[in-house]
C-alpha cells in the first residue's frame, strides 16, 4: 500500500497497453516510479482488453495502478457517457486491476466512485480538474480543491496553463495554502514548474512511459532523475542514487 504522507509521488502515465505490460515485466526494484496511470481513454480500444492481467499483476507486486478515462471536456479522447465510465471503473476495482481512479471534478459519477473506491483496501481517489486555456485566480482554485477534498480521503489534482509569472505564483500559492492531499501541476511552461511543485509538496508528479500526454511533461526517467536532485524527501527514499 502507497503511504501518501512520503511524497511526492511518480505516477509513469502509459498511453497504450503495452506499455502497462512492459511496467509489469520489470522487476519490482528497477520501477523508479511509485504508480502507473492506465490512460485508458488514448488506448485504441478504450477499455483495458490487452493489458487487464497485467494491471493485476502490477497491483499484486504493489505498484498501483490509477485508472483514468478523460473526458473530452477535460483534454482526453472518451467521448462517451459517464453511465459507461462508471460501468468500466467499478469493473476494474472489483477484479483487483485498479486501486486508484482519477476522475474530473465536474462527473455526475464522483460520489459513486469515492463510495467503490473506499471499499477497496488501499484504495484512492482523485478529483481533478484542468484548463488548458489558463491559470485561473487563486480563489477560484481553492474553491475547486476545498470541494474536491470534501469527498474523504480524496486528492484534489489542478492541472492548468502556466502562460506568465503571475500563473507560476498562483500555483505555488494554491500549493501553500493547501499542502495536504493536493496536486498542482503547472502545463505548458518549463519543465522545472512541474518539479518545483513537486518539490515544494505537491503530492503527484507525472512522467510519460513512451510519449507526453500533457503540455510540457517529461518522461518517467526524466521526472525522477531531477526530482532526486530538487527534493530531499523524494531522495531520501532511493539512498543508492545518492
């Protein structure tokens, strides 16, 4: 089980199943990451057909696996309904291939999955929201994290637009004023935004496995090798790379 209060966390983000069974093939020490994000709705079929023994697989080794199917509204590709959503997300909790589910702030299935996902041993919840269009004012944001971290246990995750200085300052103000079960991520500026944030706290970083599925992310192995060198609590966990 993933201790939340060690963080920040590397999520590797795959885009399409073989990467999931590439992740579950390595052994167990050579992960740098903590969790693998199935982007279930950039796979060519959508659901996890392919690659479901191996989402087991990599939650019995105890790396989990958050699955997430974006909406288009929200910057993914699933255009479908949120009755379909549900269906695929319970489905995959109950087999055991999922213990982390990320699902946007504004899905009429919210409360539904906060209820299956707090039934599963280990199980987490994340609410996010994001803007690809800019980074809106800091009250706006802490609104949103405030109603996202209303669900129990739940963490809040904003994703937006970084396009000025007064962005930048914004997101490490939301970072400040919220430090517990959030995660800020800064799209589109430099990379060092995202591993600043990371380093100051936020509790998620993410990295891609084969290619970026954001504005500005890095891959997995990228994150990691610069988060070893700007965060001592994120170091202090692998004292051989030291």
């Amino acid at each position: 089980m993933i201790d939340v209060g060690r963080g920040p966390l590397l999520v590797a983000v795959a885009d399409r199943p073989a990467a999931i069974i590439n992740s579950a093939e390595m052994d167990r020490s050579a992960r740098v990451f903590d969790l693998v994000e199935a982007r279930v709705d950039l796979f060519a079929q959508q659901s996890l057909d392919g690659c479901a023994h191996d989402c087991a697989r990599l939650e019995a080794s105890g790396t989990p696996v958050i699955l997430t199917i974006r909406t288009v509204a929200q910057g993914g590709r699933f255009a479908g309904s949120d009755a379909a959503r549900r269906t695929a997300f319970r489905a995959a909790i109950a087999a055991g291939q999922a213990s982390w589910v990320d699902i946007e702030n504004d899905a009429t299935i919210v409360d539904d999955l906060a209820a299956a996902i707090g039934a599963r041993a280990g199980g987490r919840l994340i609410v996010s929201h994001h803007d690809f269009a800019r980074t809106p004012a800091l009250e706006s944001l802490l609104a949103i994290v405030d109603r996202c971290h209303a669900l129990p246990g739940a963490i809040a995750k904003i994703a937006t637009t970084v396009k000025s200085e007064t962005d930048r300052q914004t997101l490490l103000d939301l970072l400040s004023r919220r430090p517990e079960r959030t995660c800020v991520i800064g799209m589109g500026a430099s990379p060092e935004l995202r591993i600043e944030l990371a380093a100051r706290g936020s509790l998620l970083a993410y990295g891609y496995l084969e290619q970026a599925t954001a504005p500005g992310q890095m891959s997995a192995a990228e994150t990691h090798a610069r988060l070893l060198v700007a965060s001592s609590a994120y170091a202090s966990r692998f004292p051989a790379a030291s």
